[in-house]
C-alpha cells in the first residue's frame, strides 16, 4: 500500500471556477448631480452647465461610473445625458443609476462576454469565498449561463460544495 497522498479533485474532470478571476478590476465612483444645483434642489440650466464645463473628468479615467442624485431632485433626462457625454472620453463604463445598479450592469457585460467552451460538459464548481464582494447577482447569471453548457453546477470548496444543478439523465 501507498502512502502517496493524491489530490483526486486536481485529476478529475471537475473545473473550478473563481468570479474573482475574471470580475473587472477598476474603481467605482458615484457622481451625485445635486452637488451641481443650486441648494442642491433646483436645476438651473446656465450655472448647470457652468459648473459641469469646469468639472475636472479627468479624475474619472479608468474608472467606471454611476450618475444620479441622491437628494431626489426631479431632474430633466439632458442633465444626466450631459454628464455622461462630458465623462464618456475617460470612464470604462457609466450608468444612470446607484453603484449597486453599476455593479449589476457590469455583470451583465462579464456573462456576455463569458467564453464557456473550457465548461462544456463538465461538473463546475462555482467557489464561493472570495477577497472581494461579488455581488450575489454575479453567481446568478453565471449559474444561469452555465446551465446551458455544463454537466453540473456546484457552488463552494471542492471539500464542501453545495449542488446546485444537474443535468438530467436522457433515456
């Protein structure tokens, strides 16, 4: 008898899958429009644009973005429109909406782009303990995009993995 110790998860057809991997890089940031009204409540269009032509967007390089107003101001549609012209030349991505909302749109982009080919007929497994706060929305449409092409899904640590889908046996 051997003594050897042998990863059987390494030799098996089992891939492992960390979010963390492929999840973008890159600051979020928020810009609030109601720091650009006057009280931050009343949009008044000349000083708008005043205040809006002297923004340094530089600053937003790199960088992906959400606009809109915390205060609940009720804006006209071109004040946003206008931010996200002036921020387009250097944000990576930007939104209407909260950084929650961003981090969802993000997701959306990271699972159309998603090569699944390495995961066709395979069992995944999805770990779960991450660095980095993946928003739960990630693991979903991933699980939902893999469905489609692997042979089981499970989420967690090889050791301790939860089954979450497998493909049914045809007869």
């Amino acid at each position: 008898m051997s003594n050897e110790i042998k990863n059987r998860v390494s030799q098996s057809s089992i891939k492992t899958l960390d979010l963390e991997e492929f999840y973008p890089k890159g600051k979020r940031e928020f810009i609030d429009l109601s720091q650009w009204l006057e009280n931050g409540l009343v949009l008044r269009e000349k000083e708008f644009r005043k205040k809006i032509e002297s923004h340094k967007w530089t600053s937003y390089k790199d960088k992906y973005v959400a606009i809109g107003c915390l205060n609940n101001a009720i804006l006209p549609s071109w004040a946003s429109l206008l931010v996200a012209s002036n921020l387009e030349p250097f944000a990576i991505k930007i939104i209407h909406g909260s950084l929650k909302e961003l981090e969802n749109n993000i997701i959306v982009d990271l699972i159309r782009t998603f090569d699944t080919n390495p995961y066709k007929d395979k069992p995944v497994i999805i770990k779960g303990c991450s660095d980095n706060s993946i928003p739960e929305n990630a693991y979903v449409q991933l699980i939902i995009l893999l469905k489609t092409v692997s042979k089981s899904l499970f989420y967690g640590e090889a050791c301790s993995s939860v089954p979450i889908w497998k493909r049914s046996k045809i007869s």
